[in-house]
C-alpha cells in the first residue's frame, strides 16, 4: 500500500516530513502515517505506560508504574473525552488513526518490536488520547504535595516550614511584563490561611511517612526588533526521552498550513508552532489542577468516610500480565473524591487524586484545530476557551507586529487552600471544589506597552485570585532573560539564538560575588574561592567553574542541612527518589542568594567563614578528584538517555551523550541531582528549541536533542544532537515538492 492519491510527504535533510494534502481528512491521514514512519515504537510505549501494560514488555521492575496506570483510570478517562468530542475532531482524531495503521500494513513493524516480544495492536483515537495524559498527568503538582507531606511526617513543621516554596518578595512575575511580587504580597493572608489549614490535617499525614520541569518562552514585540514584526522563543525543558518527546512535522492542506512540534500520536500541534499568520509556544505554569485526600476506610476498604457518613466504594479488579512472571491482580478503588492513587484502602487509609483532565469528560481537544486557523494573537487566545490540561503560559505573537498571553487550562475554584500544599481530608466538606475559575478571570495581557514578555516556570502572578500554585520555581532564568533583553536596545533572530544557549547563573554569579569579599583562604578552599569569585557565574560547558559550583552547591547544601534539619532528613532528602524533593531542594537554596525584603541582604551573607571554607575545601577536592585540577564542566555534565528498551535490550540502542554547560538557574537547562559524590548526569534539559520570526516565518529555526527518527541506526536518529549540543538551530522551511 502507498499514499492515497492527494497526500504526498516530503523530508529535508534532516528528515522532517513535509505533508502536503488536498483535503483535511487526508492531512491529518498524512500526518499519522508520517509519525509512524518515524515513531511507531514510541506510540506504542506511550500508550503502554497509559494502559497499563508496559510490564508485558519489561517485565517486574514495570509493575509499579502499570499498577499506577491502573489506578489512575486514564483510559476511562480517554473514553469520556471521546464522547465529549464534537463531530469535527472525532473525525480528526479517527483520520490520524487511520494513516498510523496505514503504514503498519504497507511498511511493517520496526525492529523494537520483535526485542520487546510483542505484535501490533490497531491504534485507535483513543490511544491519542491516552499518549497525550500520560504526557503530563506526571508533570502536575500531586508529586510536590507528596514530598511536602512526607517531610512534614518525617520531620515535622519546622522542616516543612523551611522549604515553604511560596514566592519571595522581589521575585519577578509574567503579568504585568516588569512586575514583581511586593514586600506585602497580597497572597500572604490566604498563604497563612491555608496554613492554618493544613494544621487540622496533620494527624491524618503519618501514614505518608512510610511511603523537575521548566521551560522559557519570550516575546520581545514589533517596537524592539530589528524588522520592526515580533519575535517568539521557546526552549522547552523535560527529561530526556528516546526518543525525544517531541517530533517536528509541516503539515498543509487547504484549510490550513502549519510548521511545529507536537507529540507522536496526537493530531495538533498544541504547544509550539505557527499557522502562518501567529505563532505560539508555552512553558509549564505549575498551576494546581491536582488535589491528593486522605481517605478513610472501612470493612476492607469497601465503605469510604463521606462528609455525610460511610458509602460503598467501587472495586475494580485489573489484570496486569508480567513478562516473564506471575499475572497481577491489582484492585482499583474509587472514591467520590477521586481514585485511590497510593495506599491501600484494607489497611483503613489511602490518597486519592482529583484532577481535572480526569474528573470530568474534555472536550479540549476541540481548541487543537482552532489554533490553526486563527488569524491573529487576540484569536488565538480567545479559541483556547475550554482548554483544561496541562495548565500553560501560552506566549504568542503575529505578523501583524502584536504580541500576548494568557494561563491556559482550567484552575479549580476552592474555598480553602489547604489542599494546595498536602493531602488533606476527603470527608471535610471544605476541601472540595465548587467548580471552575472562569475563563475570563484567567491572567491575560495583550500588546503590553513594556513590548516584552517573559515566562520562566516563574510566578504567574502576584494577584491574590486567582491563586495558581505554591509550586512555583525560583525566578533567575527569568531574571537573566530580563537582564539580556534590557542590554539589547534592538533585537534579531540571531540574538534570540544566542540567548538560547546561556550559561550565565545569576545565582552563581552572586555567589561569586559574596565570595569575592571573603578570604583569601588557604589551599584548596581558596583555590574553589577564587575561582568561583572570578568566573562571573558563567556555567560554560568548556570552563570549569560550572563543576566547581555544582560541587560547591551540593556540599554547602549539605551541610546547611545537617545543621538546620539533622543528618537523618538531610540524607533523605538529597537522597529521595520522590520526585518533588529535588524541587524543594531547589527552591529552598535559591533563597540563599535572594534580597530578604526588610533590609536587601542576601541570608548567605551571613554563613561563617568556616562553613563556607568546609563547603569550598570539600567542592575543590570532589572536583579534581585524583587530578591537579577540575575538568571542564561539558565533560561530567552529560546527557543520559536510555532507550525504552533497555532493561531488554542493553544499551545499544541508546543515543550517544553529549556534553553541555548551565544548569536549572541558567537558560540553557541542564539540572542535575544533589547527592554528593553522584554524577553530573542532566536529569532536565531542552527538549525543544524554537525562535520565529515573524518577518520572516519560513527564515525561522527550531532543534531537538535528537532526530526526527526513532529507529537506532536510522541516519536521523541523533543527526539534530550535534547542532542542539552547539546551541545552534536547524532551517525551519518546509520541504513542499523538494525531498532530502
């Protein structure tokens, strides 16, 4: 089987599809068959992990997360957005499903699949569905509420109290362009409020001691740049998946035409791209659309406490079979809350999980199709109404020179904010939620007259409503983009490439200046001082004052810890697999280099200067390790992907590592963990790298940690690493009629 007459798909040199269609239906054909082409394996482990059946697969060690699938009920889920879809994008959906099972039959199966020991199932709309959610239920805030909760079982208040993520007076917001949070920020009362909240629930959190994403997207508007038409950046940031998460593909027909990034499986492009007219792109907003409760049971774990007394609790038994052992038996509960997430009911307590891409039938997926047509940035915010997960800033901008904002998705509406910051009791009626903020209430700005916007993961808003999270990041990448963009009078293309790739930390950098004015010490702490003193907070891949300063950070964390919490938390933190921990962490050492409102000191001013030579001795020392002197930070400081396959298959299909500079303060992302004596493997980079110009959108360019392809040993598979690695970006042009 070929190509149905009217569809033709062309690839550039780097292999990325070019679909060229007669009809929608058939676009939308071309674009499942081309991400088939080049993903059918991740496909299919995205709609595994949704299922519940990556197990078959792997074998035990993928028990966990199926048993997690299982309980979260996403492909119930998947099937009420189905029912919920209106009859043009089922039919999209259903076209896209179609072209993907097209090319199995024409093409046959890629090589994983015989290692993974299992045949193709049809795809359906549904498994869009599915691979979307699993995409992001992981990314929500649940996870952070577990950690805080686990430490404040653990440790108590005051070590909750320490790692308050709130944010800190000074610290920059996206809305309005140049604000910052006030010394009296007007969210301190229901902060406190929320508090007091949580007071009433720590009884029931003891049980729980048993038990990283960002982004940057920048408009700078028509009056700053150079051509006198906007220009829109994003540099996305996730893990590192094999193949990468996101796939870049032109598509056209003659209702639309479209150039962007989108997921395998999905047809729509909704987070980065342009129609021709507008181009958008987001970064996560961390808004709090997840709730965890504390549930009581009894009889078994078949009666659930209800705020008006004791109701039966729906069991459902889900087989799960197991590669190379025993079927399991997983028993999934429902509670009017939400489905039991963690614990087990028969014990008399669990957590369960209410989210709004769950908690009710979406019709989101409506809003896909409507960015494509939009004619400007004021349409193509107001199209994004009934969008409802994952909660976005959503940067846009047109070539008719306008530039704009808006926090997409749908907030809960709740009386109280305790279920903000930790599980809280399901049978109090007051933690539960009486609807949805209101579209219209959602921040939003459009043509600000500073001509600049900028999102960071930082802080939405400084607005007492609506209240979007207490899971915000620190603010010193959107700090830096502000300080590059108030140093460009009038910006390009290539300053925005440029910007890309910084490695600048203004934390490290203030370190570095609070060093300055100590010492000199003596030996190896004074050789880490002056070096750190001198390096300007520079993270690049080839000095070596990125290494030092990693070293620095964990060690003086460390013993920071020790001293404020007892070495017993502390190991339990920098330790923790929980994966909000290193969040908290995080959050929790950017406030040492942060202005306190009272009187603008920074609190590390104030650390002796025997902790700070202990810290330092100790960084120089971890650095050299049993050479004279530290390696550049590029050589420790790696990438670590590992194909999906290779509990079965060993490494061999995974991509080759590469070495960059920066880390979770600077631009160019690159986190890594804070375990001591552990490798500086990046557990956060970019992920995706795109700058439009809007003079010039067919001159724009875009990059990804990768290739297009996901077959190990195609010629596309890592053929986009070396540019990514060298902060350079590929042609966005497409290849209508030409071929690579």
């Amino acid at each position: 089987m070929s190509l149905p007459d009217g569809l033709t798909i062309t690839r550039d040199a780097y292999g990325i599809p070019s679909i060229d269609a007669e009809s929608e239906p058939l676009a939308w054909f071309g674009l499942g068959w081309a991400a088939a082409e080049d993903r059918l394996w991740q496909l299919e482990y995205d709609r595994r992990r949704a299922r519940g059946r990556w197990a078959e697969v792997v074998g035990a060690a993928a028990l966990p997360a199926d048993r997690l699938a299982r309980r979260l009920r996403l492909a119930d889920a998947a099937e009420r957005d189905l029912a919920a879809m209106d009859p043009v994008t089922a039919a999209t959906f259903e076209r896209y499903a179609d072209g993907v099972n097209a090319y199995v039959r024409a093409s046959g199966l890629p090589p994983e699949y015989a290692v993974a020991g299992i045949g193709w199932e049809e795809w359906t709309p549904r498994d869009s569905v599915l691979a979307f959610k699993i995409r992001h239920v992981l990314m929500g805030v649940w996870q952070y509420k577990v950690a805080r909760a686990v430490l404040r079982a653990r440790a108590g208040r005051r070590a909750a109290d320490a790692f308050d993520p709130r944010p800190l007076p000074g610290m920059r917001v996206t809305v309005p362009p140049l604000g910052r949070v006030p010394r009296e920020d007007p969210r301190a009362a229901l902060a406190e409020q929320a508090r007091e909240d949580v007071e009433s629930a720590a009884a029931y959190l003891g049980f729980l001691a048993e038990a990283e994403g960002g982004s940057n997207a920048w408009a700078i508007g028509a009056g700053r740049t150079r051509t006198g038409r906007p220009l829109l950046v994003n540099d996305s940031h996730r893990a590192l998946d094999t193949p990468n998460a996101y796939w870049q593909a032109h598509l056209r027909c003659p209702e639309f035409t479209v150039s962007g990034a989108t997921f395998p499986g999905l047809p729509g492009f909704p987070h980065f791209g342009h129609n021709g007219r507008v181009g958008w792109a987001i970064t996560n907003a961390a808004g709090d659309a997840q709730d965890l409760y504390v549930e009581q049971f009894r009889r078994g774990g078949t009666e659930v406490r209800t705020a008006t007394g004791w109701e039966p609790v729906p069991v459902r038994e889900e087989r799960i079979a197991v590669r190379g052992g025993e079927e399991h038996v997983e028993r999934c509960h429902a509670t009017p809350n939400g489905p039991v997430v963690h614990g087990d009911p028969a014990s008399g307590a669990a957590l369960s999980l209410r989210w709004t891409a769950t908690d009710r039938p979406c019709a989101q997926f409506g809003v896909l199709r409507r960015m494509l047509l939009a004619g400007d940035v004021r349409s193509l915010l107001d199209g994004q109404e009934g969008w409802v997960d994952p909660l976005n800033n959503l940067v846009a901008a047109d070539t008719g020179g306008h530039i704009g904002y808006l926090l997409r998705g749908e907030l809960p509406a709740r009386d109280t904010l305790a279920p903000t910051q930790v599980p809280v009791p399901g049978w109090e009626p007051g933690h539960g939620w009486r609807g949805r903020v209101p579209f219209t209430e959602m921040p939003r700005m459009e043509d600000p007259p500073e001509g600049i916007i900028v999102t960071a993961n930082n802080t939405v808003t400084a607005a007492e409503r609506p209240f979007v999270s207490h899971s915000m990041n620190d603010c010193y990448r959107s700090e830096r983009i502000h300080e590059l963009a108030a140093a460009s009078e009038i910006c390009e293309a290539g300053d925005m490439v440029a910007w890309q790739g910084d490695t600048v930390s203004v934390a490290a950098r203030r370190w570095g200046r609070l060093l300055a004015g100590r010492g000199p010490y003596a030996g190896a702490a004074e050789r880490a001082r002056a070096l750190l003193a001198a390096g300007g907070g520079d993270l690049a891949a080839t000095s070596t004052v990125g290494l030092v300063h990693a070293c620095f950070r964990r060690a003086l964390a460390r013993r920071l810890l020790d001293r404020e919490l007892g070495a017993d938390t502390r190991s339990w933190l920098m330790g923790s697999g929980l994966p909000g921990v290193p969040v908290l962490l995080r959050r929790w050492f950017a406030a040492l280099t942060w202005p306190r409102p009272d009187d603008g000191a920074w609190p590390a001013a104030s650390l002796g200067d025997d902790l700070l030579t202990e810290a330092l001795d100790a960084a120089w020392r971890q650095a050299c390790g049993d050479a004279e002197s530290p390696p550049p930070w590029g050589e420790v400081h790696r990438t670590a992907a590992r194909h999906t396959l290779r509990a079965v298959a060993g490494p061999g299909l995974d991509p080759p590592p590469a070495g960059i500079g920066g880390d979770n303060e600077t631009i160019q992302n690159g986190a890594y963990g804070w375990k001591e004596g552990t490798p500086f493997d990046i557990t956060n980079l970019s992920v995706y790298r795109q700058v439009l110009d809007l003079a010039d959108l067919d001159g724009s360019g875009w990059v990804i940690p990768g290739g297009a392809s996901g077959r190990p040993g195609d010629r596309h598979y890592a053929d986009q690493l070396e540019p990514w690695t060298r902060h350079r970006l590929v042609p966005m042009r497409p290849a209508w009629g030409t071929g690579d």
